[in-house]
C-alpha cells in the first residue's frame, strides 16, 4: 500500500498544514435588528441569543463585535409605524437611517456599515413592495427601493444590499446612486434568494411576515437550480459588486455553481431558521452546538463563499481564535 491517506492526518498541526478550506474573521458579517425606544435589549424568542436594540443600546453590541474582530454588520430596521407604502424605509428620521448616523458617531470608520434594503419591515402588509391589488408591483417598487438605499448612502451606509427580489432593482439602485454621487458605493445584491420556511424566525424577529399570501411570486423557487445563474448574471449586468446566496445550509449547491460561474464574490447567508435550529437542538441535548456552528461555517467556504452572513460571527470569531476552525 503506497497511498495511505491517513499519513496527513496524525496530527493536528499537519491536519492544519494540508487545510483545504481557511475561515477569516475578515469575511463575517453579523446581522442585526434596530427598533425604535429606548434603553431596550430584547431576546428574540425564536433566536435565542439574539436581539433587537434600541438606538441607545446597540452600539455596546458593536463594540463588542469589534473586541471580537468581527467588523462588519448589516442591520435590519423595526419602525413603530407601518404603512401600504413603507414610508419609514426611506425616511430621513427612520430607523436604520438613525441607527447609522449613532454608528458612525460612536464607533467611527472602524466598523463597515452595510444595510438591508428592503420593503417587507415597512409595509403594512407585509410584502417586500407596494402592492396593486394583491400583486406586489415591480416597476413601481423599483424606485422606492433606489429611494430607500439612497437615504441609507447619504446617512452613512458603507454598502447596501437589496433583498426583496425585484426585478431590476440593482440597475435602479446603481443609476440612482451614481446620480447622487455615490458611484464608490458597492451594492451586495441577494441575487439568489429563495422563498424559504427558513426565514420563519427572522419575520418574527422583525414583524415582516407577509399578512396574506407568500413571497413566492418574487422570491426563488427552491427547486430551481439554472434560475440561480440566470439570477445571478442579471444582477453582474445591472452593476451588482457581491453576490449573495440564501438561504446556505440547504443551498451550497448553488453557493458552488454561483462561485464557478460569476467572476464576483460570493458571499452565503446562514439564515434566521439555521441559527434557531441550531440553538433549539442544542438546547435539547441532542448536538453539541459549537462543533455543529464550526461545520456549517467551514461547509459554506467550502462550497466556495468569500463571505458569510451569520448570526454565529461572534462565536466563528471565538472559535477561530481558539484554533477549533479556521
Ligand atoms: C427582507 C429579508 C429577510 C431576510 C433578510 N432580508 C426576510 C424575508 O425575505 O422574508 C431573512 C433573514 C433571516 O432569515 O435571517 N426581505
């Protein structure tokens, strides 16, 4: 017997040496929910471990990212105020707009400041763009998404992301920008989105849940695999930077395909609905949480991300530190 695999694997320093896949702190991005009031840290009851801040609090939570290494985030807003028209996404005085004016006033340039931009925390009800009967309409969306990415650029956003699955929404997003003057501004599109039971937390988390029908008009159906590319070089042609994939535990399939076909990077997000089975499970007894958050990191980069969206960036941070992945 010539060939004997086991020869790399004696040891855990020529384990390490022969790594295929590395993790960087430098590729997390922590998600993060902002809502209007004051003094306010409150658990998400499906995300445990995870919460909403009001605008006094949260900026401890991004220290605390910082003393990890983790220093990139991406929030998501929480208005008191809903309507058919989700005038709070765009507002000057909204929430996410607030939220990253205290930001940059607190924490600097040290932190990279990304935002979600979408319709759905906004609306009354509920869909990811305003509505003309019960069809959420696309052309008309288009602007009030550039709108609401706009507001985000000029009150201090480092980069914005599109997740409502509009078409032509990063052409719409890049012309208006480099109307204003923020051609430098990159866009991370969610170019492949799937309509997944996956976010059932974050709609929890963020009140976002459509109040009739699904978002499967507009969001991707999961049996679909070339639809994936199709997505994906639209949003190249239209300007996007960064392309994302999402869900990632049940889609690293695409994750790979999407790597292999774009000349952009990739990044993958670990979804509300990952994070919460992954904590109720532990919760049980039934698997060791660490190991398992270890694992699905290392399967994402494995698959070919460069970067990764996950509620779990404090911990990867700590693990990495640890040497237990990386
Ligand atoms: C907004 C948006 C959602 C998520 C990210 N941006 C919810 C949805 O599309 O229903 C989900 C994130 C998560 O589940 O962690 N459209």
């Amino acid at each position: 017997m010539n060939i004997r695999p086991r020869r790399l694997r004696g040891s855990q320093i020529l384990r390490k040496m022969v790594r295929e896949t590395r993790v960087d702190k430098s590729s997390l991005i922590y998600p993060i929910f902002v809502k209007e009031g004051e003094n306010i840290k409150e658990e998400i009851p499906t995300m445990p471990g995870q919460y909403r801040y009001s605008l006094d609090t949260f900026p401890k939570a991004l220290e605390e990212l910082l003393d990890a290494g983790v220093d990139k985030v991406m929030f998501f807003g929480i208005p008191d105020d809903k309507d058919e028209v989700g005038s709070q996404a765009y507002a000057q005085d909204g929430i996410v707009q607030r939220a990253l004016e205290r930001a940059r006033a607190e924490i600097g340039s040290d932190m990279y400041l990304i935002t979600d931009v979408c319709m759905c925390e906004y609306t009354s009800h509920g869909h990811c763009g305003v509505l003309r009967g019960h069809d959420v309409e696309n052309d008309g969306t288009l602007k009030l998404l550039a709108k609401t990415a706009l507001s985000h650029v000029q009150a201090g956003a480092d980069m914005v992301a599109p997740s409502d699955m509009m078409d032509g929404r990063v052409r719409a997003i890049r012309t208006l920008l480099d109307e204003t003057g923020h051609k430098e501004t990159p866009i991370m599109s969610y170019a492949v989105k799937y309509a997944s039971a996956f976010y059932g937390p974050f709609r929890d988390a963020a009140g976002s849940a459509p109040s009739f029908g699904d978002r499967k008009s507009y969001q991707m159906d999961f049996h679909n695999r070339r639809e994936a590319i199709k997505e994906a070089f639209l949003d190249v042609e239209e300007g996007a930077d960064i392309i994302m994939v999402k869900p990632a535990m049940s889609y690293l399939d695409i994750v790979r395909e999407v790597k292999e076909r774009v000349q952009l990077p990739v990044a993958a997000y670990s979804v509300s609905g990952e994070y919460a089975m992954v904590k109720a499970a532990a919760r049980l007894g039934y698997i060791e949480e660490d190991r398992i958050i270890c694992e699905m990191a290392a399967g994402a980069y494995r698959a070919g991300t460069d970067i990764y969206l996950t509620y779990f960036a404090k911990e990867i941070a700590r693990f990495i530190e640890e040497g237990r992945i990386g």
